[in-house]
C-alpha cells in the first residue's frame, strides 16, 4: 500500500543529512498550498452532523454531533501528503480520529466492500474498505498541532496516506458502506478510482481490469 512515511532512500545528501523518496512524478513542496473545488463552507457546529449509513452490520444510520465525535479517542499519526497537482509534503503530523475507531463503533456488515466518503455540497470519495480501514487512515481535526484552517478542511477532514490527497476530501460529513464500488466526484470526472501514488494512478485511462466498478 504504499511506501512508508517519510521514506529515506538510504542515500546522504549534503553533510549526510537523509534523502526522502517521493513518488513517482511528484515534488517536495514547502508549505501547504490550498487546493479544492467550489467554495469554502461555512461551518456552524448546531447543525453539523456526522453520519455512518448504509450497509451497517445493525440496518441502522449512526449519528454524532460536533462535540460527540470530537470526544472520540484522539491520535496522532506522521504522515505525508500527495496531491495528484504534483506537489508532496512529508512527515505532518496529523490529529483525529482514526478510520478504525470508526469502524468498531458502527461496524459495516459482512458484504461491505467499499466505502464512499460524503463531504460538505454533495462531494464524495470511494475507497475500498482495506484503504479506509488502513492503521493510518484518520478523520483530521489538527496539523502539526494546530486546528485545521477553514480553507485545510476545517472541521473535518480524511487523510488517507497511502493514496493521493484527493481520495482523502475535505469537509467530510459521513460514511456510507456500500457492497459494490461505485465512483465519487473526481473518479466521475477522469480520475483514477484507486489512485496509488505509487503506482502513479492518476487518471482513469491508466485503470487495469479490476481497479474500477464492473460496468
């Protein structure tokens, strides 16, 4: 799934400091430029929401408000960041609430396959339920420490390590589990459904038999 955070490639650069391995095609970026589409939704916690639907192993929707899913168990994971624009930042630390934790609260039933990730304006995201259940896949409320900014994802956002940054959306509202892949927003409009960086699973003409929902 991937190639670990940070990874050195065992080579010294200058003074013999470490040399980090980027995937392929990518390019260290210093700071954390904004990239999203549509505009930034204004966050009021009375009516926020977080919701778990679908193929749940009980048939029924699970629900949070603001201050009950931030109470969740909180974690740290350091990780890096791979936007399919090319740029990559590495080793952020990011703070949430693990994709597992999630999971054991309201458990997909046994049929489920893939999840599709909702966001604020209809936005979605598919993943197979093995990327959504990866030891560091995290709903992020923090970077480096601090709250996310509005702009960043702010309340919530996923990061999904392993796979580019578009897999992982912003604003994020709820799960659904689902017993058949379908696409999200961008896998609709062009992009990989998988997307490994990695791999360099940027588009959907690059799909090998099996990487997409059967047609």
């Amino acid at each position: 799934m991937g190639q670990p955070v940070g990874h050195e490639s065992g080579e010294g650069g200058k003074g013999g400091a470490p040399q980090f391995e980027l995937p392929p095609g990518q390019r260290l970026q210093r700071g954390w430029p904004v990239t999203h589409y549509g505009p930034v939704p204004k966050f009021r916690p009375e009516r926020w929401e977080f919701r778990v639907f679908g193929a749940t192993a009980d048939g029924e929707k699970h629900c949070w408000n603001h201050d009950e899913f931030t109470a969740l168990p909180y974690t740290t994971v350091v990780a890096d960041l791979h936007c399919v624009t090319k740029f990559s930042m590495l080793g952020s630390e990011w703070g949430g609430i693990p994709a597992r934790t999630i999971l054991d609260i309201a458990p997909p039933a046994p049929a489920v396959t893939h999840v599709m990730v909702w966001a604020e304006y209809g936005f979605s995201s598919n993943l197979r339920l093995s990327d959504f259940a990866a030891e560091r896949t995290l709903f992020a409320t923090h970077k480096d420490g601090e709250l996310l900014t509005a702009e960043h994802g702010f309340p919530l956002r996923l990061v999904v390590p392993h796979l580019y940054a578009w897999k992982g959306p912003k604003w994020v509202r709820g799960v659904e589990y689902m017993t058949a892949d379908r696409r999200g927003f961008w896998e609709e409009r062009g992009y990989h459904n998988i997307g490994d960086p990695w791999k360099e699973q940027r588009y959907s003409y690059q799909e090998e038999p099996g990487d997409g929902p059967e047609l």
